[in-house]
C-alpha cells in the first residue's frame, strides 16, 4: 500500500521508536472493535464503562478513529483543540463568505473555490456536532435520563 506521495506509508511506533508490528496493529484494533460490537455474538465483547468518542480525524483509509477512555487524557486534549480549531475556521470561513457573497464581481473561480471551504468547513462542524452530541447522550444515559430524545 502506498500513501498519498506515492512513497510506502510509515510504520507505527511506539513511544521510544519501537515499531509496532501489523500483527500486533490488527490486535489493537480488534480489542477497541470488541467494544463495538454486540456481546450476544459470544466473543465476550462486553459494553466499555466509557463513551466511545468520535475524533476529528479520520484514518489513513479514511475510516472513522474513536478513542475509547473517560475524556481526560492527551489524545482527548488534542481532539478538544483540533474542534475547536475547525469550529473557529468555520467562523473565519462565515465571515469570509457573506463578504464574497456580498461583493457582485466575485468569479466563478472564486465561488467554486468558497464552496468547496464551506463543504471541508461543514464536513467539519458536522463530525464535531456528531461526537459532542453522542457524549451528550451518553451522559443522559449514565445519569439516569431516560426521558427521549429531543432532537
């Protein structure tokens, strides 16, 4: 498999440079899927005391990344910080397009180029609205809220 430049993809490693093998990859990703899937198959998958929380990044395949812990350790620091950054360029990118919009000699170029921001901007704020409101959920289920969705 080859990334994006062309060029073989890096391996992962583990603090201190140790390269984690595919074996050992394809271990850690069946214990997180484990969480996921139904405990009725037998696998001894059991639910994980704590939400599941969607990242603001995807996979190199592009597949969703969760991470899987009480919303206190470094990997959710970084994921706070990458919403907020992404909510804060959709501000940016508000602003910038009400000024196009505004201006009548704006090009075609110039609107294609705003309407694919808006979409990556959108893309955004929409997996940001998805993870927030399904910890959201999740908290109204721990506390006792079984009072329905209002949405």
């Amino acid at each position: 498999m080859l990334s994006n430049d062309g060029k073989p993809p890096r391996p992962l490693q583990r603090p201190g440079g140790v390269v984690i093998s595919p074996d050992e990859v394809d271990d850690m990703n069946h214990d997180i899927a484990k969480h996921f899937e139904p405990s009725s198959e037998g696998d001894g998958a059991v639910e994980h005391p704590d939400p599941a929380r969607l990242l603001p990044w995807s996979s190199a395949d592009g597949n969703p990344c969760y991470l899987l812990g009480d919303g206190t350790g470094h990997v959710s620091r970084v994921a706070d910080d990458i919403e907020r950054l992404q909510l804060g360029m959709a501000d940016d990118l508000i602003g910038h397009a009400d000024q196009l919009l505004a201006c009548q000699g704006a090009s075609t170029r110039e609107l294609r180029f705003l309407a694919r921001g808006l979409t990556d901007s959108l893309r955004d704020v929409r997996r940001v609205a998805e993870s927030r409101g399904a910890r959201l959920r999740a908290v109204g289920r721990s506390s006792g809220d079984e009072g329905g969705n209002r949405e």
